[in-house]
C-alpha cells in the first residue's frame, strides 16, 4: 500500500487536484509513492473526498476546510520525519498553495 493516498472526486474540483498536486510533492521530495482514490462518498477530510492521507491517516487541516502546508508538515514532524526534509517540502507545499490560491476560480 501507498504511504501518500489522497481520496477525490472524479473528475477533481478544487480541494482535490490540491491535495493531489500535494502528494505529488510530498511523494517526489521523500521518496514515497502515492495513488490517487475516486471515491463517490462526499466525507470531507475522512473516508471520503476531499483527502489526504499519509500511512493510513486522514490529515486533518487546522482550520476546518483546507490542508495547509503547515498542517502536513507537523503531521510529519509527529510521524518522526527528519526535520531537513520537512523544511525542503514545506517549500515546495507553500509554492502549489500560493498558485492553488492565485489560480483558483470556483466557478469552474
């Protein structure tokens, strides 16, 4: 089974290609691999869409809606990652939220 799982709708609305850009970052910068699971249960942050987990875990974002990158990387850091790599991901994370954030239209 894959450490990185991000659960989604299909096709992907906003949160979910996120959480998936996410994963890729999070998979490429420690080595993991990461699978992508359509799911049609609307649970958000659980066993439903929008989510991402890691090692079996739903991340759940401190502020009720959104996973930041902060969020991620102290899940991380509680999981025992070196903080070296965390720091290297955290960069990566900020730069797809940033772009989540400028590029975002909800109408779409």
């Amino acid at each position: 089974m894959s450490p990185v799982k991000v659960i989604s709708q299909q096709p992907p609305g906003g949160r979910c290609t996120l959480y998936t850009r996410y994963a890729d970052a999070i998979a490429e910068t420690l080595g993991w691999s990461h699978r992508i699971v359509h799911d049609e249960c609307r649970d958000a942050h659980g066993d439903g869409f929008p989510s991402l987990w890691i090692r079996d875990i739903a991340i759940q974002p401190d502020d009720g809606v959104i996973l930041s990158p902060d969020d991620i990387c102290t899940f991380l850091r509680q999981q025992g990652e070196p903080e070296k790599r965390i720091d290297t991901l955290r960069i990566r994370l900020r730069v797809i939220l940033d772009d989540f954030l400028e590029n975002w239209n909800p109408g779409t």
